[in-house]
C-alpha cells in the first residue's frame, strides 16, 4: 500500500494533532482539525495547496468537523472548552 496524507505539515512544520477531516460536497474542498495547533486547515479540490482556514485563541483543542445543510454550516467540537462553534462555510 502506497500512500501519501493528505496533511501532514503546513509552512514546513509538522501538524501537531490532525484528527478529523469532513468534506465540503459542493466543492469537493476538505477541512481537517489540528487540536495541536487550534488550527483548521482547508484543503482546495485539485491538490492545491493547503490554507489556514481558523485559528483562533477561542479554540483550544478542535476536534470533530461536520459539514451541514443549505448553507454548510461547519460545526466545529472543542476538546477543551467542551464549546460547539457553527460557522457557515462561504463558496471559494
């Protein structure tokens, strides 16, 4: 099995706790949480490369991403916080 992640390392530094990823299905763009760097990358359809989508000092900790409905809210679980955020997720 050959394979290569998808997201392992962003400006040249390692993720330092990727663990959840969901898909946007109108865009086919992929959104993947890193609990150790309160970061939530985006992932362009294509292979393009990857952004910083959210970072913010309100996270502490994403985990669990789930794209949802009409206007594709991103609910976003905080580990730490035990908050919820919902943000809708606006077409590139």
């Amino acid at each position: 099995w050959d394979h290569k992640p998808a997201l392992d390392k962003y400006d040249g530094k390692p993720l330092s706790g990727p663990n959840d990823v969901t898909i946007d299905d109108r865009s086919g763009d992929a959104y993947v949480s890193d609990t150790g760097t309160n970061a939530i990358y985006r992932l362009p359809a294509g292979g393009s490369k990857a952004e910083v989508w959210l970072k913010s000092e309100k996270l502490d900790g994403p985990n669990g991403l789930f794209l949802d409905g009409g206007y594709k809210p991103l609910r976003i679980n905080d580990d730490q916080t035990h908050a919820a955020f919902t943000l809708r997720v606006e077409p590139a």
